[in-house]
C-alpha cells in the first residue's frame, strides 16, 4: 500500500497515478453495483444523478478523512500535512482502491467501498450536474459551457448519444447515455471532475 500513498510529487519514488486509474473505474463500478441493489424502483436517470453525487472527489476526499489517509500521503517537500488538497486525498482513496483490485480482485474492493463510502454517504438524485458546472464557471470566472453532440448511435427506438462538454476550447468531459439529458449530465459531472482534481493550464487566464 505504501505506492498507493505516494503522490507524484515525491520525485525519485514510484506513485500511486496507476493504482488511481484503475481504483477510478472500479470505485465507480462499485458504487453502480450497490445503487442498483439498493434502489430497485429507481430510473437511469436517478441512477446516475445518485452515483454522480458519490464519486466527487469531494466525497471521495471525506472517505479518505475517515481513514485517516491525508496524514500518510508521501508527497514531495512542496507540500504539507496541513496543505494537502482534497483532490490529492481523494487521488489517495482511489489508488487504495486500485490496489486493493490488484491484489485481491474486485470483491475486496466492493467491500471496501461499501464499508467506508455507501454506508457513510447519503446519494441526492435530484442533484443536476450541469447547473453545478454553470455556478463553478461564473464563480471561478471562466466561460461558460458549451455541449457538442459528438455522435448518435443504435435504431431510431433506442439511440444513444457521445456528448462533449467545452469550456474554452477544452473538452472537459464526454457523456454517453440513451438521453441527450442524461449525456449532457454526465459530461458536466466528468468536467467537475476534471476541474476539481486537474490544474488545466491557460483555462483560468484572463
């Protein structure tokens, strides 16, 4: 588990980036699994809104708070106790994650997750991840988001639609869903996403 702990920063160490790209997608897959059992009656739409709620990396961050994590991340000398950001906690909480996949397949990481994120977070489905977006850009001043339907895809009866989301030039998160709603909300959770644990050079410049 020490890798999983080691942030980027700490230069000359192997970090925990790969444990986090595969902790990222069995974390989601996860916490899909458990919504599903959970909220039988529930629609796609409810579904996602819920799971987009549990998988912010502010959420993401209290889990690590609750394990204490934040005190153990090896960063390099540039950072702090004190000074280690939510986005690096919840990096943190993924690579946990990740390797826990690795080692002892995906089981343990479903029980993981139940145990310290499902059973301590109450998931809102009416949340909307395109006014969050919207309110994030007016309140870090930057422009506003563009949705690019990227491609529509299946028979006339149940089509699918690929949609970006851009934010001054940059394409910040994709969606893909049987509703152009849904994409469309899915993509602006992906670009919260983004924004929340990414310094995306030149977006914030005048």
């Amino acid at each position: 588990m020490h890798i999983a702990l080691t942030h980027r920063s700490a230069s000359g160490l192997e970090n925990n980036e790969r444990f986090e790209f595969i902790g990222d997608a069995v974390i989601e897959l996860a916490v899909r699994w458990s919504l599903v059992e959970e909220n039988p009656g529930a629609s796609e739409g409810e579904l996602t809104r819920m799971k987009i709620d549990l998988v912010r990396k502010s959420t993401l961050a209290r889990c690590a708070d609750r394990l204490n994590l934040r005190e153990c991340i090896v960063t390099g000398p540039d950072f702090g106790v004190r000074e280690i950001p939510d986005s690096v906690a919840a990096d943190a909480y993924e690579a946990i994650a990740g390797a826990l996949f690795v080692d002892s397949g995906f089981e343990k990481v479903f029980r993981f997750v139940k145990d310290t994120l499902m059973v301590h977070e109450e998931a809102d489905c009416k949340g909307d991840p395109k006014t969050l977006l919207q309110e994030y850009c007016q309140a870090k001043r930057i422009p506003l988001p563009e949705y690019r339907m990227d491609s529509t895809a299946g028979p006339s009866h149940a089509p699918v639609f690929d949609i970006s989301v851009i934010i001054k030039g940059y394409v910040l998160g994709t969606g893909r869903a049987s509703s152009k709603k849904i994409s469309q909300e899915i993509a602006a959770a992906a670009a919260l996403k983004t924004l929340e644990g990414e310094d995306i050079n030149g977006l914030y410049a005048e």
